[in-house]
C-alpha cells in the first residue's frame, strides 16, 4: 500500500465486474487487503448505475456476462464523456486473438487472461493506476493553464477598456460634464478598479498555490474576531444592497488554522453571498463544532440559488461557472476553486447545497469549542464614518507611491492633527527621530533606499511607542508574521479599505 498512497490524495476506488460470485469473491479479498476501496458488481447493467453514480478510478470487467457481455459494458462506457477516461481492464477466461483485440477495440486498457496470477493482477492494476492519475494531473494542469489565459484575455482585458475609455473621456472633456456626471464616473471607476483588484489577487494567490510557493502556517485562531473582521471586507457591498449579515458563532471558538488561508476562503464565500442575494435579503455565517473533533464552518444566503449543473461543476476549474450578480457583479469562479484548494490544504472539504431561487448554503470543515451567539450586523459606512471624527493624531505616511500617500491622508483626515509624509525608509527613520511625538505610523514594505522592515526595526531601537502599521500590495502571509517580528504592531493589504484601516487604528486608540 505504499507505493499507492505516493501519488494518490485519497485511496482508489476500483469496480469489479464478473457474475461469478466466487470470482468477484476473491477479486474482492486479494485488493482489498492491498487498500483499495472495492465495488463487486455481478453483472453489466449494474456495472453501468455503479459507475454513473461512484465514478471509479479503475475497472476490472469480465467478458462473458448473462445479459449484457463486457465487451457493451465497455463500449457503453466510453460513449459517456465523464466515464470514458476511466481504464478498464478486462480479465476473462477467452485467451484467443480475437477476443483480445477486440477488448482492446472497445476502449480497454489491458487484458488479463484467467486463471491469473495475483501478483501480475496487482502490477497492472498498480500501473494502470498510475497512468490514470498521471493523465488527470495534466488534464488538469492543461485546464489550469486555459483558466490562466482566459482570464488574462478576457475578464482582466475586457474591463480595462471601459476602465480606460473612461479615464480618457474625463481628461479629455473633463470640462463638459456635470458634477453629477463626474460622481457617478467616479462610483464606476471605484466598482471596476476594486473587482480587478479582487480577480488580480485570487488570480496571483491562485498561481502562487499551483507554483508551491504558499506556505502554510497554522496557528491557534480566535474565530470571533476573524469573522469580523472578513465582514468588514464586503460592508460596503452589502450596504449597498441593504443586506443583513448574521453571526452564529460558538463562544470562544478557536481553531488551528492557516490565518491567511481561512480569512481567504471566508472572504471568497462572503463575497459570493452578497453578489448573489438580491436587495434587503440576508447572509448568515456561522461556525460549529462537529464531534470528530474538526469545526464546520457555514456561509448561507437568502440570494437567487444555483441548478443541480451548476453545483456539480462549482469548484472545478475546466468548467466556466462564473454568471452575474444580481446587480450585474462580475464573477469567474476562481474565488471557489482558490477555497477549494486552501481548504483541501488543511485535509478538509467544502460542499455546497442550493436550490433555484431558495438561496445557497457554502459548508467547509477544518480539523479543533461552544455556546451560540447570535447577533445582527446592519453597519451603514456613515455611522462609521461618524465615529472617526473626535481623535487627532500626528501621522506619518511612509509610501514611495504618490497616489497611496493622498489616498492615506484622505482616509485618514477626520483623525489626524497633523501629517508626516517620507518616500523612502530613511526619511521615515529621519523623521521618526525629530517627532518623538509621532503617534501612528503607516509603514510600507517596499520603498527604495530602506525598505519598511529596515526602517521600523532602526526605528523600534529609539522609540517603542508608536503604533506602527505595515503595509503592502502583495499581501504575502510571510509578509504579515515578518512584519510583526520586525516590530510592526499591525499589518493591512493593499488596497486599503476605510473600513478595515479605522477599525484597526481604533484597537489602539480610544475615539
């Protein structure tokens, strides 16, 4: 068994097909003791449900069957575009020519004569094995690739246009338009630049996973905060919507977990569950403890529901799945497939149950306690807004980019006294120095001259006060613990939300 479990995920199912019960009887002893999962099936058309309905990953098919013969089970099979790759090996007691080439006509992989011998039985079902999973992985590696180029021509190429068409109509007739034009050129401009941002990090986080360079660090997490905090990510969308978001968690939940990865896939499914629930509907996430010892997260929506098509083919990637939210919200499908694998990293699962026009229900389960709080969240950004108005800080912005330094001090105008700017580590560092009074420091990683870690280590050695706040475009995992090693307090990805960066401030400052 251990040579098979070095290229399979999970154990081989094989159907064995035979109406001898004394054949299907020792099939059944000599492979189940090797480890595979085995399926007895003691005629044709039974073979046929059972592979419909199990999918097999190996078929072991006699000849000579009452009813319908091996050679019908196998053409039959591989008229079915989802059953045809599987290979079957026929395994009978004709040993003449003919038969044999037409086994192989009809689609079989190979053919064993009976009586056989138990060790050549397992050799070729082991390779045959083999070759099967082999040609899936690059089945899938060929799908992965299509999905990569498809995106890059299509859902990242098609919104620039209008993207760029229109930032080429305000600098060239800026002067012709109305206030209200230019607000709601705005609004699209905002909606459009955030869904690229969304597609460009799945699809970068996507490719990271597939080259093996993700890495995975679990760690105990408090599941309250973290649900919270991956509301506020889809706050302003579900406004927007006038939506509701519960909250069912256990009291003092905790989990071992990648933090990165979990926030991920709750973010994906959060995201999904607003596009696809029409206006004033509502959102429930939650979490449970299930007695295996593992927790089973929930994200369910009151939205539009998917067909049984649909759902079958959600989390794959050779399969187009992305349609449009119920306010023309863009989608792809590769925020699933990205949950999918983040969860299968941590030897989970995620299912999905939904009917049309009932709503979804998203379930993935990781292997860690228990009381049930409900509570609602009904957030309007105004409110929020409100409550950043009575603190002044002295801030000081460190960013090499322009545009982020007047979007941070936009955002950040309603609590700030004062603002220091610098574009490299070593004005940060300069300034630092000659303001001890500094009270909040935006850090980014990647400047020139002195990078963020640098600085805010030179910095720690003569001011241990300051809340300093690390930031980055990459959002890499490494970046985050990296960051808080060096002495960062917090870390933010870019594109900064208003949402998310007043309430990090205000963990550390009362307002």
């Amino acid at each position: 068994m251990e040579n098979k479990t070095l290229f399979y995920k999970s154990i081989p199912n094989i159907l064995v097909v035979d109406d001898v019960p004394e054949n299907l009887q020792l099939l059944y002893s000599m492979l189940n003791c090797e480890g595979y999962n085995i399926r007895p099936v003691p005629g044709g058309e039974l073979a046929l449900n059972a592979a419909e309905k199990e999918k097999p990953d190996l078929i072991l098919l006699d000849i000579m069957m009452p009813g319908m013969d091996g050679f019908e089970v196998c053409r039959r099979l591989k008229e079915k575009p989802d059953l045809k790759d599987i290979p079957v090996i026929f395994i009978s007691a004709l040993g003449d020519t003919n038969s044999i080439v037409k086994a192989f006509k009809m689609g079989g992989v190979d053919y064993i004569s009976k009586p056989f011998q138990e060790e050549e039985v397992k050799s070729r079902i082991l390779t045959h094995l083999k070759l099967y999973r082999q040609n899936k992985e690059l089945q899938e590696l060929n799908a992965t690739k299509d999905k990569f180029f498809s995106i890059i021509a299509h859902d990242l190429r098609s919104p620039f246009n209008g993207f760029l068409g229109l930032t080429n109509m305000l600098v060239e007739e800026f002067e012709s338009f109305t206030r209200t034009e230019i607000q709601k050129f705005s609004v699209i401009l905002k909606d459009s630049a955030s869904n690229l941002y969304s597609l460009l990090e799945n699809l970068l986080e996507w490719a990271r996973l597939h080259r093996g360079i993700t890495s995975f660090e679990p760690e105990t997490i408090s599941v309250k905060p973290l649900i919270s905090e991956c509301i506020l990510s889809v706050l302003d969308s579900a406004n927007k919507k006038e939506l509701v978001i519960r909250i069912e968690i256990p009291t003092d939940l905790e989990i071992f977990a990648d933090k990165y990865m979990l926030n991920s896939t709750i973010r994906n499914l959060l995201s999904n569950a607003v596009k696809f629930t029409v206006k004033g509907g509502e959102i429930t996430i939650g979490a449970q403890s299930l007695p295996n010892n593992s927790i089973e997260f929930f994200v369910r929506d009151s939205g539009i529901g998917m067909n049984s098509k649909l759902m079958n083919n959600l989390f794959r990637i050779d399969v187009q799945t992305g349609r449009k939210g119920t306010e023309d919200e863009p989608s792809n499908g590769l925020g699933l497939v990205l949950c999918r694998d983040f969860i299968e990293k941590h030897k989970g699962k995620i299912r999905v149950e939904s009917e049309e026009g009932k709503g979804s229900i998203f379930y993935f389960n990781i292997p860690s306690n228990t009381d049930i709080v409900e509570q609602d969240i009904k957030l309007a950004v105004s409110e929020i807004e409100k409550t950043t108005r009575t603190t002044s800080l002295k801030i000081l912005i460190a960013d090499d980019d322009a545009p982020s330094q007047f979007i941070l001090t936009r955002l950040l105008k309603d609590v700030s006294r004062e603002f220091l700017h610098a574009k490299t580590g070593i004005e940060a560092v300069e300034l630092c120095r000659n303001n001890p009074d500094i009270d909040l420091i935006i850090m980014d990683i990647l400047m020139p001259q002195m990078n963020g870690y640098d600085a805010t280590l030179e910095i720690r050695q003569f001011n241990k006060d300051s809340i300093i706040i690390a930031q980055s475009a990459q959002g890499l995992q490494s970046e985050r613990k990296k960051a808080i090693d060096t002495g960062c307090n917090d870390y933010l990805s870019k594109p900064i939300n208003k949402v998310e960066l007043i309430g990090l401030i205000r963990k550390y400052f009362s307002f």
